[in-house]
C-alpha cells in the first residue's frame, strides 16, 4: 500500500521545469513527481548535515582515497630517490674538497635565502655562476 500523499501546487520558472524533465528519466524516475520529491529530500538533508560531505558518493570517495594514497606513494618513492642522490653528491664533495665548516654553513645561508627568491628553481649553472661570480 502506498503512502498517502497530498497535492501541492509549486511555481517554478521554466528553465527549472526544463531540469526536472531532462533528468528525471536519467535518475531512474517514473514520475517527473518522484524526481522533485527526492531532490527535495537529498537538499533537505544536506542542509539538515551542514555540508555536502556526507552526500558524496562512496565510490568518489573511495576513487580519490585510491588515486590520492598512489600519488603520495609516487612522491615517498621520488623524495626516497632525490635523498640518495643528494647523500651521494654530498659525500663524493666532501671526500674531494677541502672546506671549512664556517663556510659551509655561511654557503648554506646563502642557499636558503637563493630558495627563497627562486622558489626552488635551481640549477647547477646557476650555481656555478654564484660561485665564479658572473
């Protein structure tokens, strides 16, 4: 037996009428009715939640949980490789070079504040060129 359900009269512009008969089909619905009063019901809801969060799907968030833990994976990986490669240019200097360690951390000043202006584009010539002054 169907719930008893009451008539109601609700104005509306066109443009939204032609919303409601565009997509009602697509969701499933029998009735252009059955569409207005589950769109109503899933507004309400979100208004009566405070935000959207718990009306999205479960399969987008699921998706973005997937794509996002792979591409933290990717970038772990990534820094992983760049550290060893650093460890190794850092060693094989220090094993050639003569340096003072006043100096050092005076060069590694300079460095932070060369980050800063260039927001990490950096480069080997640009590097060589600070050094030989050109």
């Amino acid at each position: 037996m169907k719930d008893k359900k009451d008539r109601h009269t609700v104005w509306m512009e066109p443009a939204v009428w032609d919303m409601v008969e565009k997509h009602y089909h697509e969701d499933n619905c029998s009735t252009k009715n059955e569409y207005i009063e589950k769109a109503i019901r899933f507004y309400s809801g979100y208004l009566d939640a405070a935000g959207a969060s718990e009306y999205l799907p479960r399969v987008l968030s699921d998706v973005l949980e997937g794509k996002l833990g792979a591409l933290g994976s990717r970038i772990g990986r990534l820094l992983f490789k760049l550290a060893v490669e650093q460890d190794l240019n850092a060693n094989i200097l220090a094993a050639l070079g003569e340096f003072n360690l006043d100096a050092v951390e005076h060069l590694r000043g300079q460095c932070v504040q060369h980050e800063k202006q260039t927001h990490g584009e950096v480069s080997f010539e640009d590097a060589l060129r600070r050094q030989k002054g050109l």
